[in-house]
C-alpha cells in the first residue's frame, strides 16, 4: 500500500552500507520507514531525508516498516544544524515527542508545535532557554497533562504575591496555602503569567509574549520538574543539552 504525508525526521539512523532507518513525526502519528541509499550525496532521497528535515513523503508499506520511495524536501532547519545548543535542544524536543508517542489530532498538533519551535530555534527569534519550557508545557498540555493554573487550589486566589506551581500534583498554590502545605514559592508574576499564556493560548500568540531573565529562570526551572512527573523516563538528551550550557 502506498501513502504519502508530511512529515518531520525526528532521528535518522545509519544502516547498512548507505540507508537510513528514519522516525518520522506525521499529522497521524510517527511512523519508521527506510530510505535505501540516502546517505549517497547523489541519491535522489540524500536531501529530504537528514535528521529534521520536513518533507513530503512517499511511503510503501513493507512487513516491518514503510520504505521512503520519494521524499521532496519542503524545510531544513539550517539554523538549528549550525549551533550546538541549537541542535541539543532540538535533539531533546524530538526525544520527548517520541516519547509522547502521539496520534491522531494530537499527532498534528504536536507536529504544529515543534516546527513552529524548530523555527524560532533556527531562525533564532527567540533564545533556547526560552523555547525549552514553551515547548514542554505546550507538549505535555496537548498529551493531556494540563496543569491547574487559574487559582490557588486551595483557596482561589488569583493573582497577588508569589505562587507555588506543585510539580507532583499539577495544581497551583498561593504563597500562604504553599507554606501550610510545606511548600515554597517558585513562581513570580511573570513566570505564572508565561504558564498561562502557554497552556492557554491560541497556536498563533504561543511564543509571543515577553519575560525577564530572572522570572525566565523560575519558568525553567517549575516546566522541567513538571516534565519529570509527568513522564517517568531520564532523557539523555536533555542532560546533553544541559551539558552543553555550560
């Protein structure tokens, strides 16, 4: 059976003399497929098939995975190839959707989100350490993992003060009910401010919207130990990512 789709390389592996084994993200799902000499510079399939290229693929089903019989090259990223920290946290982004495993309406989703954050990455409209938890929260918020930020759970305060955002409950808390509960405050103004609009927000306004170094830091920080709870697995990728801030 043939089928053609968009779809984003999420990992491509080297196999054989000159084939890649390839994960790709489509609007249904991730699928693997096997492009048969595309580590050739001449093969016809060399361009549209490297790791985060955006192509449009011809697929044949085979007994274990599709094989790529055409592959047209719709978008490359080179930005992200080109820096370090740029291709570390993209290689982290592709590790978590592929953890995430979507399908589906989520599958299209999750592939809106992370090519809209390959291009701020790549086009280096917005910094890494501002992608990063835009991009988590938002994926964990398509998988179903929506955090409780309107109020405090306890007592529906809003606004006013410091919160606590509680990582292994997803719910929020203001700074008197956090202490009764032998939490501490993570969150200033802005940083609960950049929760909301990121889980709320429409696709178009996501990455727009602004916020200090030192509220940045809180937002970081409070979406990373979400991320921990939320999915039980260490990635390597992100401990790479982090390595290479240093």
């Amino acid at each position: 059976m043939q089928t053609t789709t968009m779809g984003l390389v999420l990992r491509a592996t080297k196999t054989g003399e000159a084939d890649r084994v390839l994960s790709v993200l489509t609007p249904s799902g991730i699928v693997s497929a096997i492009a048969k000499g595309s580590l050739r510079l001449k093969n016809r399939l060399h361009s549209a098939t490297g790791l985060f290229c955006y192509s449009e693929f011809t697929l044949f089903e085979g007994k274990t995975m599709f094989m790529v019989d055409e592959a047209e090259v719709r978008e490359v990223f080179w930005g992200v190839h080109e820096d370090v920290v740029n291709m570390a946290l993209a290689m982290y982004c592709a590790e978590f959707v592929s953890t995430l495993s979507p399908t589906g309406d989520e599958a299209a989703a999750q592939l809106r989100l992370l090519l809209n954050s390959l291009y701020y990455l790549s086009e280096k409209k917005r910094a890494p350490a501002f992608i990063k938890p835009v991009y988590e929260l938002r994926a964990l918020t398509l998988a179903g993992f929506l955090p409780g930020l309107v109020a405090c759970a306890d007592c529906v305060k809003y606004e006013g003060g410091p919160f606590c955002f509680d990582a292994a409950t997803g719910l929020l808390f203001c700074a008197e009910c956090a202490a009764k509960r032998g939490l501490a405050a993570n969150l200033d103004a802005a940083a609960l401010a950049a929760m909301r609009h990121i889980t709320y927000s429409e696709d178009e306004k996501l990455f727009g919207f602004s916020i200090g170094p030192e509220s940045l830091a809180h937002l970081g920080a409070a979406v990373e130990q979400y991320v921990r709870y939320c999915v039980d697995k260490p990635f390597k990728t992100l401990e790479f990512y982090h390595s290479v801030l240093v």
